[in-house]
C-alpha cells in the first residue's frame, strides 16, 4: 500500500486514535512516520486496534485487533508505504530514480552487478533498481551485518527480479517491482 503524501502532520494525525507504536523513537510529527501509520489505518479501519513493535534488530511487526501480521515500512520524498501479511515475510523499499545514485554505486554494487549493468540501456534506473533490491534483501533477512557488495546479488534481467543472500549457501529469492512516479518500489513476500 503506497500513501502519496499531500496532507499536514494535524490531517494525517486524525487517522491515528487507535495505533500505539511506542517504540520508535521518529518524532510524532514526521510526515513519512504519519503517512505509513495512516495508511494502515485506512486500510484496517478507524476502529481497528493497530500495535506495531519492533525486534532486536528493529524490524518492525505488527498485531490488528490481536492478530500478528508480519511488517515492512519505507518511505522517499512525498511518499509512505507499507506491505503486510498474515502468512508470509515481507520487505518493500522506495527509492527515487536520481542520477546521484551512480555517485556511491562503488558502495554497493559488485562485480556480477556492473557485468550486467553494461548491458544496460538506463544505468541510473537500473542502479536504483539494485540499490531498492538491495535494501529489500536487508529488511527481509532481518538481521544486520551484511555487507551489500559481499552479501547480497541482484539478477535484474527481465522478466524476472531476483536477489541472492550468500552468507554460508545462496539463496535465492524472487522479487517484484513497480515503477511509480519517477520511484522504483521493490518488495518480496516469502
């Protein structure tokens, strides 16, 4: 669920009377921290008692009207989303399309990436592609200590997306993307 954002801080806190969400330390007036809480309002409604929580790892997960359900939030310039399950893992992030990603590439992309990546005929997106499917794979495995270079692989040739976790024995993974208003979305629900 992608919220654009266009309300203030007071509209979007009316959507808010039944969330508790205690353990973020994002200041209450945070657009993108409202807007990814509203949207989940919205969508469970105004009555439904929503608690979010965090693990050590500070991956959030959530409880509407005392079901668990599994958890992602990303937000990018004027926009929130979130992507929930009952059954399954999830993990989303949004990132604008903006030619200073190819400025820290070297950061993250490896050596089977820039392969492909000369192959391209829109380096800027496709950088941004990896680097969202990158930032997925992190929030999916939940943990930290991986090294996006070393531990993470993306394969972006169509039609499908794929991510490789390779900490002891690659795994592979499939992955989804949209393109929306000039923002690539990538998530996975496994």
């Amino acid at each position: 669920m992608v919220w654009k954002i266009t309300e203030d801080a007071e509209t979007l806190n009316n959507y808010l009377h039944n969330i508790s969400d205690h353990q973020t330390t994002t200041p209450k007036t945070n657009l993108h921290w409202l807007a990814s809480r509203a949207a989940l309002s919205t969508h469970f409604g105004l009555d439904a008692v929503i608690v979010i929580n965090k693990d050590i790892y500070n991956r959030p997960s959530m409880t509407v009207n005392g079901e668990k359900y599994h958890l992602s939030i990303t937000h990018s310039s004027n926009y929130a989303a979130v992507l929930f399950s009952i059954l399954r893992n999830v993990a989303l992030d949004l990132e604008k399309v903006d030619a200073r990603v190819g400025r820290v590439a070297h950061k993250f992309i490896n050596s089977a990436e820039e392969e492909m990546l000369q192959q391209t005929k829109n380096l800027i997106h496709d950088q941004t592609l990896i680097w969202s499917a990158k930032e997925t794979l992190y929030k999916f495995y939940g943990q930290k200590e991986l090294d996006f270079k070393k531990h993470m692989t993306i394969f972006t040739q169509q039609p499908e997306l794929r991510g490789c976790l390779h900490i002891n024995t690659p795994i592979f993974y499939k992955m989804y993307d949209e393109l929306l208003d000039g923002f690539i979305l990538t998530y996975m629900i496994e």
